[in-house]
C-alpha cells in the first residue's frame, strides 16, 4: 500500500470521527442525514476501487466497508452513549482490520499465507477479547454502584473473570498462530517447533 492510499485512508477515518462527534445528543433528522453522509462516502470509496485491480481492489473494497461500519457504529454509539454501544464500536474496529488483514494475506502464498491469515485471525480474537472483558467489568460495575458492598465484590469478580477469559481466548489464538509456524518446518525441527509452542502456552 503506497503512502497516497494510506493518506486517503487516515483522512477517512478521520472523517469518520468527526461525524460521531457532532452526531452527539443530536436529533433524529441529523442523525439521519450524517447516516447517508456516511453511506455516500462508501459509495464513492467503493467506485474509486475500480481503478484498482486483482487482490489491490479486494483491499480497497474491505477497507471501504470496514471504515463504513466503523463509522457508523462510532455515530450510532454518540446518539446513544451506553457501554454496548463502545462495545459494538471496538468490535466494529477489529473486524474491519481483519477483514482487509486477510484480503492482504492473499498476496502470499503457502504457509507464509496460512500464518498470515492465522495472526489476522488471532488479532481479531485479542481485540474482540478485550473489548468483550471491558464490556462485562463495565456493566459489573454500573450495577455494583447500585447495590451493596457484596454487589460490589461480585462486580469485582465477574470483571476479573472476564478479563480471565479473553487472556484464554488470546492465549488459544497466539497458540494457533504459533502452530502453523510450525508447519513450514519438517522433521525434527517441526516436532521441536510443536513442543515448545505447547510448553509456552500450556497445551
């Protein structure tokens, strides 16, 4: 990707940003009409991806779309602030970067595409992860706040345990990347390869 694309796309996004900002505590009408200014700007995104061809075009459509839905998960959360709503932005966020990280992995092939498409899917999981931990300690704590000391220390609890579960899920994911790394090795440097990845993450 050459410096102009990533201009282009660093602008984008920051457009994106600043419509969220005014589409806070603003009424439907303007809600609406910064919702097809974001829907009219992927259009355009989309058409100029016709210049592009083969894999290169691919790219430019993920990250059309991704930003998208970025964007529009980024004006849904200001018009209607809620801790789901970050969560849905966060999501949104990991999956437009993994959508156009796999379109990308197609530029390779063999096992070089295969671990590429594997750390696209482990990022994926790690942001998703987090996001989901942030959720559940959020919404622990708003409840806590109006309940009582016990309340609180089960809200303390069920944040750890969830920030538990996304070290799990990353873990599981790293492990998966590590593994087919393995797999461009043969022979005694494989199983090696294969037994020090599960010694370090505990399988």
């Amino acid at each position: 990707m050459n410096k102009i694309e990533i201009s282009s796309i660093m602008l984008a996004i920051s457009l994106a940003y600043s419509v969220g900002a005014i589409a806070q505590n603003m009424p439907k009408s303007e809600y609406k009409a910064a919702e097809k200014s974001i829907e009219a700007e992927y259009k355009s995104a989309r058409t100029n991806c016709g210049s592009f061809a083969d894999n290169a075009k691919d790219v430019c459509i993920a990250e059309a779309k991704g930003k998208e839905n970025v964007a529009k998960s980024e004006l849904d959360a200001r018009y209607q602030p809620s801790a789901k709503a970050d969560y849905k932005v966060s999501v949104a966020k990991a999956e437009a970067n993994y959508s156009v990280s796999k379109e990308k992995c197609d530029d390779k092939a063999g096992n070089v595409e295969d671990v590429c498409v594997k750390e696209a899917k482990a990022a994926l999981v790690r942001a998703k992860s987090d996001a989901k931990a942030l959720l559940k300690t959020s919404q622990a704590n708003a409840t806590a706040k109006e309940e009582t000391s016990a309340a609180r220390m089960k809200a303390q609890e069920k944040g750890s345990e969830a920030r538990q579960d996304a070290a799990m899920d990353k873990r599981d994911a790293d492990y998966s990347v590590a593994k087919e790394k393995c797999d461009a090795l043969s022979g005694n440097a494989k199983e090696l390869c294969a037994n020090e990845a599960k010694m370090h993450y505990g399988k």
